[in-house]
C-alpha cells in the first residue's frame, strides 16, 4: 500500500486542475515549502486544519484526499463545477442539506444510460 496517499492525491487533484504548488500555497494561506513536503512524503504528519485548507483551496473533500484510489481528483465537468461552487457558499449544514436533496432527485429519477 502507498504510504503517501495524501501527497499523491493531494498533487494528483493539483495537477488535474492544472495550479502550480505556489497558487496551492496561496490558497491555502500554507508554504509552497509545506505543500512540496507533503506531495513528496516528507511530511508524514498534517494537521486536520491544514488538510482543510488544501481541500478546500482544492475544492475537493477531506475524506477523498486521505482514500486510495478515488477517480474523484480528476476534473469536474462545468455543470459539476458549477454545482460544487454553488454548494460551497453555504455552510456546510446548509451545503449538507441542499446535497441531500440533489441527492434523493437523482435516486427518485432513475435516468437509464
């Protein structure tokens, strides 16, 4: 098993939505320094705070950065994205609730592929 789970994930996802480490760093109010050390798995432990400021900045869950093998870093199509931003001016009660409901839709509305 990968012990760098959430440095590959974390650049996986950074690469997907094409931002250097520097505009990570900035995002996340961290140091390029501390971003480059987690990506390169020198940096075995990471606070819960700073892992959410890079998900966040990331725009992607905590939850995806720390599991393996998630296809959920690649890119989201433009509806998708539009839909994350619009969930993340809520809070995250709000942004829960409203996820709920998309959710329930969708599983009440069976589209066949």
């Amino acid at each position: 098993m990968n012990e760098n789970i959430i440095g590959n994930n974390i650049a996986k996802r950074r690469h997907a939505l094409n931002i250097s480490q520097e505009k990570l760093a900035e995002a996340s109010d961290l140091s390029i320094n501390y971003i480059s050390r987690i990506e390169r798995g020198a940096s075995k432990h990471i606070s819960a705070e700073s892992l959410y400021r890079i998900s966040k900045s990331l725009n992607i869950s905590m939850e995806t950065l720390m599991e393996d093998g998630h296809s959920d870093l690649i890119n989201p199509g433009p509806q998708q994205e539009r839909l994350i931003n619009y969930l993340q001016n809520f809070n995250l009660e709000k942004s829960e609730t409203l996820s709920k409901h998309i959710l329930d839709l969708l599983m009440n509305y069976h589209i066949e592929l």
